[in-house]
C-alpha cells in the first residue's frame, strides 16, 4: 500500500510541540463559565408510532452558545431496561462527522436496546436541524472551517464546543440518566468533538471517549498534508488572504485537540486509519501521543482510509460495555 503520511514506525513517537498561546487556559475557563450562566431551556417532543416501540424516541432540542438551538434525537429504554441501576440508565453521546447531521433513529436502536439512553446531537448550522445565528466578523471559505478563522472569540469552533460540551448538562438532567456512567462518541469532526468534550468538560463526566479518525488536530500539520477536504478550506482562504496566516493559526490553536489531549482524565480510545487523506495518521497521533491519561489505546487499520473499519464497533461496544454499562 502507498504511504500518505510518515511510516508507522515514526507515528507512534510522534509528539509535536504544542502550540498554545499563553492565555489558552483563562480563554477556555471564560468561555465555560459564560456558557454555563446560560439556561438549557431543554424541551423533549415524543414521536409516536416509532415501529420499534421498545424504545421511546424524541426531539430534544436546547439553548446552545449565542442563542443557537442545538436539535438531538433522545431515545430511552422504557420501562426495565438491562444495565439500570435505581431505576437510572448508563448513557451514550454522539457527535457526528462534518457538514452532516445526526442521522436516524435505527442508526442507534443497537445502543438503546442494550440499555444505553442515547443523545444524538447535531451540530450548529451543519445539516441537521440546529440553528447558528451568531454573526462572524468577516467573510470565509466555502463549509464552516474559516468561519470567524481570524479570532478565536468569534471562531464557530468556539460555539461547536461549548454546545457539545453543553450536551452533556443535558443529559445529567434527565431523571433516566445516571450521571455517573455517560461515554461520548463520534468518527471524524465527531471524533475532534469528543475528545475537546472529554477535555473541556469542567466536572469530568465522560467515563470514556470513543474517538474514530479524528478530526481537528494538529492543524498545521493537517493543512500541509490532508489532499481533501475539509483542512483545505482553510488552504483555499489562506492563497486569497496570504496576510492573515499567523492571525490564522493562532486563533486554531485554541481548537486544536493536540493541545487540549492533556486535559483529558477519561480512558480514551481511537481509531486511525494510515490511508486517510482527510485525517491523515501524524494528526491524529499528535493528539493521541499527548494523551496524559494511563489508560488510552489506538486501534490501527493499515489498509482502510477515511471511512475506518467496521471490525472496530467490536472494541467501541467493549470499551463501552466496560467503562459506561458496568461502571459503578
């Protein structure tokens, strides 16, 4: 197989300086703490007649950074459901890929019927069904990338973050939900989601992070490599403002998830596939290999690209079953 990135040999080890600018802790402590004067305003719609009637389904809908309505399918195990611990159920998050949406309710009936409650957010302004109605300095790229790119006050990421993050409030507040036992997933964009939720969340709720070929890291590295979209948004925006570079990068630092890895206190695990050529291998090891935590493991798949493997919803069902399902 042609080699897209460094050899195996040197991505294990590779573990780029980190790039945070000197107020990258007070930045992000200002934003949680604006974030959480905000109220959720959560409201929960049933959808009757779902043909699967084991498992309750619904719109969910709350109040995310700058007034943006975040949409989420919820979905709860009715009545007895296995792994219910006082009558409060273990619960999975999960943050989808770029420019998509939630998807549908049968892509996470497997979760449910195990006992799992599910949250399945959309991301602001992409293809679902959440809003985006702040206002970015300035004008970008085509899709969400250079989108306020020039600071890092009016960045989307900022907002992407916060509601993910914001999720998991939510979630605490449901009366099926035991807040001791939540797991966060999601491949790609969703998986760059998941670990800044696992390194952003200041009460550390996650019990694990299931983060696949994520997105979102090291991001210099990625504008150089990555051949396809979407780090090459922020390619095209820099050949027509060759000026603003360094504002550029500085404000992705604050996004990186190579430089919030360190804040991560849950068992992590990751997939990263070595023909990806839009999260090519050395990004998504330059978050992983600073990775603080005692317990983190990469499953690596040499021959697939970007779509991942499908043997890896062996380990995600194991690692949850373990970390979430049984945790006490």
């Amino acid at each position: 197989m042609p080699i897209v990135d460094k050899p195996l040999s040197e991505l294990v080890v590779y573990r780029p300086p980190l790039t945070r600018e000197s107020d990258f802790d007070a930045f992000w402590a200002r934003t949680l703490d604006e974030s959480a004067r905000v109220d959720l305003d959560v409201q929960i719609d049933p959808i009757p007649g779902y043909p699967v009637p084991e498992v309750g389904v619904n719109r969910l809908t709350y109040t995310g950074w700058a007034g943006s309505r975040i949409s989420a399918w919820w979905l709860v195990p009715p009545g007895y459901a296995p792994g219910a611990v006082n009558g409060r159920r273990p619960v999975m998050v999960f943050y989808h890929g770029y420019s998509g949406h939630k998807g549908y309710v049968d892509q996470y009936l497997g979760w449910a019927l195990q006992g799992y409650c599910v949250l399945a957010v959309d991301v602001r302004g992409q293809s679902g069904d959440s809003t985006d109605p702040k206002a970015y300095p300035g004008g970008h790229a085509t899709g969400w990338m250079t989108m306020g790119i020039t600071d890092p006050e009016h960045y989307y990421y900022r907002g992407a973050y916060v509601d993910c993050v914001r999720a998991l409030d939510v979630v605490c507040a449901q009366p099926e939900v035991d807040p001791h036992r939540i797991g966060i997933t999601g491949g790609s964009q969703g998986g760059a989601l998941t670990l800044a939720v696992a390194a952003l969340d200041p009460y550390k709720r996650p019990r694990v992070a299931l983060a696949d070929v994520p997105y979102l890291c090291h991001f210099r590295r990625a504008v150089e490599v990555a051949s396809q979209p979407p780090f090459t948004e922020i390619a095209t925006y820099l050949r027509q403002q060759p000026s603003r570079e360094n504002e550029v990068y500085r404000t992705l630092s604050y996004f990186d998830c190579m430089n919030l890895a360190e804040w991560i206190a849950c068992p992590v695990l990751m997939s990263i596939a070595l023909q990806d050529v839009i999260c090519p291998p050395s990004t998504c090891y330059a978050a992983y290999n600073h990775l603080a935590v005692a317990t983190k493991h990469v499953n690596i798949y040499p021959y697939n690209g970007h779509e991942g493997n499908p043997a890896h919803a062996y380990s995600k069902l194991a690692w949850a079953r373990k970390y979430v399902f049984g945790a006490h």
